[in-house]
C-alpha cells in the first residue's frame, strides 16, 4: 500500500567543510557538486512521485530566493517555506515544520532530510520509505540507518536492538541507541559486529508522535516554537517565524532534543549508495575515480597524479596537477585549497582562521546570489569597481539612489529596462547609460533570457550598504543589498 508522505527539506545550514566551494553566503546544498543538479534540487526531486506531496522547506532569509529559484528550475512548486530568523539546529525546524502541517495535514507522516545528501538510486530510497511508513503510522519515530562499507569516524552510528533482519532493506528495526562519532578501534569494531549502521539524519514519523515526544521530553521548546509560528508574518509566500519567540529557542539537534529520550524508536536499514558529502574525500570518493585514483573537473589536469581531487570552478582558470599523490586543490576566484586528502576533515580550521584575519573568503563567495540574479565583482580599488551583472528575465532591482557613487550601465547581453530619474528607456547590447550620484534609478529585464551589463562605479565609498531604497518588489528593507 501506498502512503502519502510530507517531505520536509532542511535547507539552511552553512557548512564549512567543503570551503572554498561552501561558503556562509551560498553552502554546498545550493552547488553543482555532483553533476547538473545542486545537492538541493536532486534532493527534491527525489522526494517527488507517487506517495509524496509538495515539500516543505525550512531556510534562512539570505537564500529564500536561491531555494524558490532553484526549485522552479526543475518545476517543483513546494507546499510551504519557512523562514527561520536565524539557525538553531534540527530540534527547532523540525517541530516548526510540524506544527505548521499539522494545522492543515494533522494526520500526515513527515519525512525529514538535509538537502545536502547524496543518494544515486532515488527509487530504491523512495521505497525504503514506503517500508518504514507502517512502523511511523503505528507511532514510531523512524531514522535511517546506511549499511556500513568502512570504518568511517566522521558519521555518528545506530546500533540495532538485536541483529539485522536477513533482508536488510526489509523492515525497520527496534533502535538500541545512538553512537556518537566513534575513534578508528570503536569504528572498526562496530563495522565487524554487524549490529551497526551510519546515522543518516533522515527521519520519518507522524505529525502527532513527533509533537508528542516534544511534549514528553522538550516542553519549553514547544511553548516557543508554537509562539514563533503562531506569531509568524506572511511575506510574498514565505512563512517568517517571529524573531523574538525563535531567539528564545535553544540551538539543539532533533537526537539531542528528542531522539535519544524517546522509547519508541526503530531504524530502518538501507543499503544503497549514500554520503552526506561530509569533506572533500567524500566529494572524491563519490565522483567515481579513474584508474589511477583521479578526478578532474573540466577546467583542470592531472599528469602523473594518483588519488587526487583536482577542481576549477572557474572557466577562466585552469588548475594543473603534476606528480600530485592524495591531494584535494580546489581553485576558486578568490581562494585556493591544497590539503592532503587525509587532512580533509580539517579544512574547517582554515576557516576559522581566516575569519580570525578578516578575510572575506572565509565567508563570503565573489559571486553574490540576489533574489533577480547575481553579481560578481571583477576589478575595485579605494574609489571604484567594476561589476558584471546578470538579471532574470522579468525580473527587476529595487528603484534606489545612492549617497556616495556614481554608475556606468554598458549593457552586453539582452535588453534592460532603465529608470533614471523621470526617463524611462530600452538599452540593447552595446548601449551605456550613466547614473549620477544621487539621482533615483532602476535597472529591469524585460526579455526572455538573461540580461547581462558591466556596471562601473566611481565614488568615495563603493560598499553595497551605499543605498536608499523606494521600492523593491521582493519587500526587502532599506541597507538590504541589491
């Protein structure tokens, strides 16, 4: 029998383990990693079918349009968005989302997952899940346990009340408890016993049985997310959770929170390819080597290289790999990665200590995602910078003046709508309007495809703050880029 299951995509974390690619301003989920797809809209679509609704999605304010954009590219329409005022772990979201669909769905199953994951064979997950829906409308809470192929110490393990049915894939199983990220000996051991599998941080369960179990073990939660939603503020088909109820909620994995006091536990087992793409020899291992260990993006070479990452982001760029053995580099605009591939867990560190410099690659990506498009710097000095802008078709920039520069608008692809003061105009490929300090402005696409200008701006202070903004179709506020 076929259940219907609600999806629940949790898609506003920033990891650091994959920096220079994953950055706070746009993390892994929403980049192409693995193939044609960000992480974020293959996990979609593997959510999407017969016995699967619309899917609910949980994400901060900064990539509310990334996810609508990318969701729309591959034509899924999600059932709901939650705006999370600021990230508070997994215990806080999922409850969000669960009292939010139990106002309209309160007999539903809630399948929640990280939009981040790797799974290949999306139909045999699609099928794990129908297996496990039984076990959670009987009122277990159900986690997902992959079948372990190595001693691995960065994933945290379940272990199994008893030993594995024969058919792994077959049912779910009673839940003994939760193994933190083990040592080698521990790992190794738990791979040999059978009894063990990686905790994938996918849950399934009912609307009821998980508001319950934060009724039982995380009451003062509930009071505050529940206030959180109910004093929530529709915004242009988001959801906004109210600032001052959710900063009052404790920043708490769902295991720490509820899982791990719970008695009405079960794990169903799945034995297909997984990986959380949890560092870059994740990234490597899952790319599918060459013979000799290899992997190549297109705008990188290896010669003489056994068992390395080798990876340009940028078409410009060409990254060469000569006599290279367990290496990652990853090359971006800004930033160059080069770790040993055992030290791939530690790029966090790298992090950590530009932020402690100040750099603004620690955080930031030279590309900056906006809800009609992006831009990326390509030239700047103390009183001027040079910008390529590309903008959606039928999407506009706020109309805005600014205190401290002027622009120069050289449009190179498409057409743009421009606003300068009172006069309205079409500027085509290989057209220049000026914009003088001070005067109101507005840049559109009117077209079908994207509009691409160079933007040149001159002044005394050239940061994106530099605005006044009259009015914005995305409702954002005055100082909001873009």
């Amino acid at each position: 029998m076929t259940h219907i299951v609600h999806p629940i995509l949790l898609c506003g974390g920033s990891g650091t383990r994959l920096w220079p690619l994953s950055r706070k301003s746009y993390p892994k989920q929403f980049a192409k990693l693995m193939g044609a797809y960000s992480l974020f809209q293959s996990s979609a679509e593997r959510m999407i079918g017969q016995g699967f609704a619309p899917p609910v999605l949980l994400t901060g304010s900064d990539f509310r349009f990334v996810v609508t954009e990318q969701l729309a590219a591959v034509e899924i329409s999600p059932a709901e968005i939650l705006i999370e005022p600021e990230g508070k772990n997994t215990a806080p979201a999922i409850l969000a989302a669960a009292l939010s669909l139990a106002e309209r769905a309160p007999e539903a199953l809630m399948l929640v997952a990280p939009s981040d994951h790797v799974i290949p064979d999306a139909e045999a997950f699609r099928s794990a899940v129908q297996a496990a829906t039984p076990a959670a409308q009987a009122g277990q809470l159900v986690t997902f346990g992959i079948h372990p192929d190595r001693a691995e110490t960065g994933y945290g393990w379940l272990e199994i009340n008893g030993a594995l049915a024969e058919e792994l894939d077959a049912t779910p199983q009673p839940l003994k408890r939760f193994v933190e990220k083990p040592d080698k000996p521990t790992a190794e051991a738990m791979l040999a016993d059978g009894q063990h599998l990686w905790n994938a941080g996918i849950f399934l369960f009912s609307v009821k049985a998980i508001i319950a179990a934060f009724e039982t073990h995380a009451p003062e939660m509930l009071m505050q997310v529940r206030t959180a939603l109910e004093e929530a503020e529709k915004d242009l088909g988001f959801t906004r959770l109210a600032p001052d109820a959710w900063a009052q909620v404790d920043n708490i994995s769902i295991d720490y929170a509820v899982m791990e006091k719970a008695d009405n536990l079960s794990v169903m087992p799945y034995s297909g390819a997984w990986s959380d793409l949890g560092g870059w020899d994740a990234v490597w291992r899952e790319s599918g080597p060459d013979e000799a260990g290899v992997v190549t993006s297109n705008s990188a070479t290896a010669i003489d290289c056994h068992d390395t990452l080798l990876r340009a982001e940028d078409p410009r760029q060409h990254l060469v790999g000569i006599g290279l053995q367990d290496i990652i580099a990853v090359a971006m605009p800004d930033a160059v990665l080069v770790a040993h591939k055992d030290r791939a867990q530690d790029v966090k560190e790298a992090v950590a200590a530009l932020k402690k410099k100040g750099a603004a690659q620690a955080e930031t990506l030279p590309r900056d995602y906006r809800p009609w498009g992006w831009f990326e710097s390509l030239v700047s000095g103390s009183r001027f910078q040079v910008k390529r802008i590309v903008v959606h078709p039928g999407a506009a920039l706020s109309l805005q003046s600014h205190h401290h520069r002027s622009e120069h608008w050289i449009v190179v692809e498409g057409t743009a709508k421009v606003t300068i003061g009172e006069d309205v105009q079409l500027v085509s490929e290989n057209q220049s309007v000026y914009i003088p300090l001070g005067t109101v402005h507005r840049m559109e696409n009117p077209g079908k495809i994207p509009m691409v200008l160079i933007e040149v701006q001159t002044g005394s202070y050239v940061g994106e703050d530099d605005i006044i903004r009259y009015e914005d179709v995305y409702a954002r506020g005055q100082g909001a880029k873009g």
